[in-house]
C-alpha cells in the first residue's frame, strides 16, 4: 500500500483512512486486519468488537 492510499480529500481539507497507533503516535499507522487492528512498528493490537 502506497502513503497516497492512507488519505483522502473531502471538503478541501486531508482525511486520513486509517488509524494511528496509540503508542507509536502520529504518523505510523494500524492494520486493518477485518477482527483485528495491529501496529507493524510496535506489535501493539486493538481487537474489533462484534
């Protein structure tokens, strides 16, 4: 996946599509794994609730 793929533009402002990491911080983005959010930096992982 390309940095371009991570944002969109709405409304003249930057949007960002997926999340960062809450212990890395701004910048490094989570996976999208379909259950599961993971950090590919820091391992850190967020469970989806069903």
């Amino acid at each position: 996946m390309e940095k371009r793929e991570l944002y969109e533009v709405k409304n003249n402002q930057v949007v960002r599509k997926r999340r960062f990491c809450p212990k890395c911080g701004p910048g490094v983005f989570m996976a999208d794994h379909g259950d599961r959010y993971s950090c590919g930096k820091c391992g850190y992982t967020e469970f989806k609730k069903k």
